[in-house]
C-alpha cells in the first residue's frame, strides 16, 4: 500500500475507534502516539499481553491505565480482573486493532533488550559479589559469557571504575572482539570477547544509551547514568560501522568532579606562577595548547575556579559540557542547528559577561570575535591545537588574524601534555644510566645556555615502573602536567607586531623565563614523580 494510502487508512481506523468509544461510552486512546514506558507495560506478562492485547501505558500510584481493543472479549477481562485482584485500580480506554498490535511489538522489542538493571537499582549485596568477582579482570570474558548482557555491562562498568580507565573501547573483528581500557590515558587490551557475546552487549550499550537499535551502518551517539558507591557516573557512548560490526567507545564521565588546584594538577615553579597571575586578570586572553587528551579543559575549569568569586559573571561555550560549575552560565555548542563556537560567542558576548571561556578556537571568525572580547574588557579563555606554546602566534596568524589584534589581546599562552605518575605501590628506584645522565647534563646546559633561571640536580636514582593490583598491572597511577607557559610582554608584543621569528620569539619567552615542557617534564623525572619514557612519549621524543 502507499504511504499516503497506509496514513489515510490509519487515520480512518483512529476514527472510527474514537466513534465506537463514544458509542459503549469508554474513553478513547490513539496508543500508537503515546509514548509507552517499558515498566508500565512490564505490569502484565508479555504472553498476558499478546494473548488478552491489554497495554498498560499509565500508572498513577495504584490507578493503572490500559488500553484494550476489545473490552468484551473473555482473556481482556481476565487480565484485567488479575489487575485488580493486585490492588489496583483498572481504568480501561479503547483504542485501535492496529494501535494495540504496534504497542505489542514494541513491547516484544523492549522485552528482547530489556532495561538494564543500573547499579543504582542493584541492591549493595550484589554491586559487592561483582566486586570480588572481577577482582581480576582477566576473568571478565568468562564471566561475561555467562551473565545476561544487562548484567554484562555491570560488569564492565564496574571494571572501568575499578581500573579508574576514563574510557572502554570495543573494537570488533573477524572471530572475536576486543575490549581495551584507557587507564591515565593509555590503551590497555584487557581481553577479548567472543562475536556472539559482543552482539548482545552491543545492543545492550545501544539500548542503554538510547541509540536507534535498528541503524547500524551509521555513527550514532548516545549516554546513560549509572551509581557507583554514591558517585553518578555519566557514560557517552558512540559508535561507528566497521566491516565485523558496530564498533564502541564509551566515555565515563564522573559528574562530582571536582575541580582541582594547578598544584594538584602538576604545575610548578615559573609556569604555575605564571598561571597564577593569569588567574586574576581583568581582561586579555589565556589560552591553552596541546593536542587532544592533554588535559587542557581541566586547567581551564581551574583557572575559572579561581576566578569565580561570585563577583563575575561567566558564561561557557563548551563541545560538550563536560564538568558543571556552579555559578556559571555554561551552553554547548549545536552545529547542526547553527549554534557554533563563532556564533555562540557572539550571543555570549550579549549577555554582558566578564569571563567567557570557549571551548575551542579553530577558524578565523572566533579567534577575531575572541581577539575583540579580550580587548574590549573581558577575559577570554579558550584552547588551540598546537604543538608548544610559541606556535601559537604563527598559528593564530596562519588562521588570518592580523598582529595588531593579536599582539595587545594576547596574555598568556599555556602548553602542556599529561605524564603518567609512577604508582607509588610498586614502583623503585634504581640507579641512573649514563645515556640518561647525559640527556639530563644537555638538557641542564641549555636551560642556563639560554640564560634561564633555573637549576636542578642530576638524579642519582631515577624511579622504575613494575605493576601491582593498586595500578592494574601498569605501573603508573594517575597523571600529572609537564607545561610551558609564556606570558605576552612588551617586547613579545612588540615581535608580534613586527612580525618576527619563531626563534626570536623562543628566545625572548626564554629570557622571560620559559622552561619548555620536556625541561618540566625532566624535572619530575628528577623529583620521582614520573619516568623518562612518559615524558619522551608525550613530547614525540
Ligand atoms: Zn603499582
């Protein structure tokens, strides 16, 4: 039948139901277009429901409404008399054949992916038997494939919260699937699981989620909640086609993070000096570098912690919100709908803020609007994706900005990367190489060579990772910063203008006092708190 002709047909049956209802003077419902609720329908049994075709789509204490096309026939009544003889209260309304067959499916649909039990709604008996066992993760698979998968993804949320992993990924291949943890920002292959298995714990993400079960050759985005030892934890999750199916990343985001001090964070010395200072400006721009997964927004949320005495009014735009602060006015950008970091900023900057910070500059319509902001009374803080924090003047350049803008607009530039911190539990310390006695020795020299400030001693003992229960076998736990920072004096705004090198720029940041990251990063190697490798890996040494 055409789609005009179904509608028409559909519309016509509504009708002639409505008039029926009037005629046997029953209350009429169109359950096609009401929206059901899987724990109403849940009040019967679903064979109940196929067989007697009563659909339970309201419930107010105990005044249950159902739906029914036929109040006479004898299992209607039966049903409903099972109802009452539970003590509720039954009020019956009329609805369509064909309504009460689609609320059917849609019952069949939710009962073969039915809701997962959260954690929140796990008594505290069970969360402790998941607990204990998943003491080892190696023992997941087996475990997972002997669970319902709403029990599965239990499991595996309490693995994530275990390992402290800020995201789970699930990548699928021909025979089997494997699940990898980022654990301090780290992929770790925990295990792998059989085809079968992933299948039914990737409808369960896609149900949990609330993604379209159905579509499964597009991305899709979705989020749940879940509790654990009274933390909500937020879980986006995300997918994308491959060729062996739907592969998933999900993203555990705590909602009671809290927001954390620079020193918590990692910084020292000349840089967290310098992020002090930029903490209580009245206007100009910060702005922070790094790739993705550096950890730029967490300082941002610092600097603006310190800034919110209640006396500013500060608004975000963020891609997407990913920690709430109270007493901010905090939106998120809708590219779809035309909302983006260029327009957004220029509504914010309606709403007479004094700090604006944006998620991002990456086109030349935000860095002017920002670039104007910061000079015309706000403070404007906001991210870039570039290597070190020099690059950002050729990079803001590059995307068209003229210096005269950027020059008196610019305050403080911050670079930085997260290192993992050596775990405490496990770690030891064991004599220094003499490769890396030199790498320190170099180094030294050319920080008092380019006439900064700045000693350290060459460690005799540098710390060495092994792995334990208390850092899943990794050996690290937890991340710290390694940071540059430059603030834009004259003569750096005077370069600027002049449109100078990047090596008299580096030089005159240096005499400013700049340590660049991998100097930072070689100081904490030398205070303990991370190793060589890590700050090698993250500045692409
Ligand atoms: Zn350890």
């Amino acid at each position: 039948m055409p789609e005009q002709l179904v509608k028409i047909n559909r519309e016509f049956q509504e009708k002639s139901t409505l008039k029926r209802a009037k005629e046997i003077s029953m209350p009429y419902i169109d359950i096609a277009k009401t929206p059901l609720n899987p724990d109403f329908l849940r009040l019967i049994s679903f064979e109940d429901a196929k067989k007697s075709r009563v659909i339970p789509f309201l419930k107010i204490s105990k005044k249950v409404h159902v739906a029914v096309d036929d109040s006479e026939n004898p299992e209607t009544k039966a049903v409903i008399e099972k109802l009452k003889a539970d003590g509720f209260e039954v009020s019956v309304s009329l609805a369509s054949s064909t309504g009460i067959d689609e609320a059917i499916n849609f019952f069949d649909t939710t009962e073969k992916y039915k809701k997962i039990q959260i954690v929140e709604s796990v008594e505290e008996k069970s969360i402790k038997t998941y607990e204990k066992e998943i003491s080892a993760l190696s023992d997941l698979p087996a475990k997972l494939e002997q669970v319902p998968a709403e029990e599965a993804i239990n499991l595996l949320n309490i693995g994530a919260m275990k390992t402290n992993a800020s995201d789970v990924h699930y990548e699928p291949f021909e025979n089997q699937t494997d699940v990898r943890f980022r654990i301090d920002g780290v992929l770790h292959k925990v295990f792998s699981i059989k085809s079968d298995v992933y299948e039914k714990l990737a409808e369960q993400i896609k149900y949990q989620g609330g993604m379209r079960l159905n579509v499964k050759t597009v991305p899709q985005d979705g989020r749940y909640t879940f509790v654990f030892n009274n933390r909500k934890i937020a879980v986006r999750t995300s997918t994308i086609p491959t060729p062996y199916g739907e592969s998933f990343v999900c993203r555990y985001l705590p909602s009671d993070q809290k927001s954390l001090t620079f020193e918590e964070l990692g910084f020292q010395g000349e840089a967290l000096k310098k992020l002090m200072d930029a903490s209580k400006i009245s206007q100009g721009m910060v702005l922070v570098t790094g790739p993705t997964g550096s950890g730029k927004s967490t300082t941002l949320y610092s600097i603006i912690n310190l800034m919110n005495n209640g006396k500013n009014k500060i608004i975000t735009l963020e891609d997407p919100v990913e920690y709430y602060i109270i007493g901010a006015t905090q939106s998120q950008i809708d590219e779809r709908h035309g909302y983006t970091f260029a327009s957004g900023l220029r509504s914010i900057l309606r709403h007479d803020p004094d700090i604006v910070m944006i998620g991002e500059i990456r086109d030349l319509e935000t860095a002017e609007t920002s670039s104007q902001a910061a000079l015309t009374g706000h403070v404007l803080l906001s991210t870039l994706h570039t290597n070190s924090a020099i690059e950002t003047i050729p990079r803001l350049i590059n995307i068209g900005l003229p210096p005269f803008m950027i020059a008196p607009a610019l305050n403080t530039i911050i670079a930085q990367r997260l290192v993992r911190k050596v775990c405490t539990k496990c770690s030891t310390f064991e004599a220094i190489t003499e490769s890396e006695k030199t790498e320190f020795t170099n180094t030294m020299q050319i920080i008092k060579d380019s006439g900064v400030n700045v000693s350290f001693l060459v460690p005799e003992k540098m710390p060495k990772v092994h792995g334990c229960e208390a850092c899943s076998s990794t050996g690290y736990n937890g991340r710290i910063v390694i940071a540059e920072a430059i603030t834009i004096n004259n003569e750096i705004k005077d370069l600027i203008l002049n449109k100078a090198s990047l090596e008299a720029l580096v030089s005159a940041a240096r005499k400013e006092g700049m340590i660049t990251m991998y100097e930072d990063g070689l100081m904490k190697v030398a205070q303990g708190l991370t190793t060589l490798e890590e700050v090698h890996r993250v500045t692409n040494l």
